[in-house]
C-alpha cells in the first residue's frame, strides 16, 4: 500500500474547470508529499472559472497523449460546467478515465465531473454522487445516486461541489493509500 508521500497523482483538465476544484487538490495534496501532475489535451496552460466570470490560468506539467496510467496512482477530474462538458467529447479523455478504472486506480471526480465518468462508462451499478443538476444524468448511466459531500465505491471518489473539497481530498488520501482496487473494467 502506498503512502501519500509516495504517490503519482493526474490532475485531468482544460479549459473552463472550476477554480477551486483544481487549485485546492492541487495545492493539499503537493502539501502532503504527494507528486501531482496536471494534464490538458494539448499541454498548454488552461484557464479556470471562478464564480460568475474566467480565474486563473494554471500551467499544465503535460500534454493528454504524453500520460502513461502505469505512472500514476490516482486520477482527479475537478468539475465546472464548461471542463468536464469539453472533455467528455474528447476520445482520448474518456479513454483514459476507463484506463485508470481498468487500472484499479483510485479516480476522484468533483462537481460536473461525473459526467466524464458517465461518458466512460465507469458508474453503472456504483455509488455516486455529484453537482444537483447532474444527479439524473448519473441515475439514467445506471448508478445509485447519494446526496452525500463523498461517496466512495472501489476506488471511485464522488463529490458534490466545492463545499465539499476537504472530504474529498481527504478520500483521495485514504483510497490511494489502500492500494489499487480490484474492480471489473467498464
């Protein structure tokens, strides 16, 4: 079993994520000894929303074709509207989503990133939740929706908004350091 100290953590995301959602799993992990790598699909910086207009820019460590699953042992999705909106119709994303599922990788999404788990696949039959809005998209990919600031189901870290960040990375920690997680691959 790994321990935080030790672990490679993929930060997924492009343009439109919500600022909190990559800054604070970003900033808490590094903090607690973790290597963490954010990925864009092209390896340019991106830009996030914060509230009602754009935030900060954050620059991307390497490109979507460049990440190797082998080398990590979590993936973070943060939500926003606009991010997990774009990268859901991106092959490669959601390709690599089913990868780290298939991997037994810990997979963490936050907000409106369940939609990129619903794209890969990778709810049916778990326990989920995520942003209100998004709650019928995940009954209707055929998991068990829970109103709850986390919701862990083997591996894969459901949050529901920034609110709930603290629990989230919280998780994040405990899942990777259980080891991977021996699950069927979507």
């Amino acid at each position: 079993m790994p321990k935080i100290t030790d672990a490679k953590i993929l930060i997924l995301a492009t343009d439109g994520f919500e600022q909190s959602e990559l800054e604070r799993p970003l900033k808490d992990l590094k903090g607690k000894g973790a290597t963490v790598h954010v990925a864009t699909p092209d390896g340019s910086a991106i830009k996030g929303w914060d509230e009602d207009n754009w935030g900060d820019s954050v620059q991307a460590d390497l490109a979507l074709d460049a990440v190797k699953v082998e080398d990590y042992d979590a993936i973070v999705l943060p939500g926003g509207q606009i991010n997990p909106d774009i990268l859901r119709t991106n092959k490669d994303a959601v390709k690599l989503i089913k990868d780290f599922t298939a991997h037994g990788k810990t997979v963490a999404a936050i907000c409106h990133a369940p939609w990129l788990l619903i794209e890969a696949d990778v709810v049916r039959g778990r326990k989920a939740t995520s942003y209100p809005s998004i709650s019928t998209d995940l009954k209707n990919a055929g998991a068990h929706f829970e109103d709850s600031e986390v919701v862990v189901d083997n591996g894969i870290i459901t949050s529901r908004s920034p609110e709930d960040l603290d629990a989230f990375v919280g998780k994040i920690v405990e899942e990777i350091e259980e080891g991977e997680h021996s699950r069927k691959a979507a």
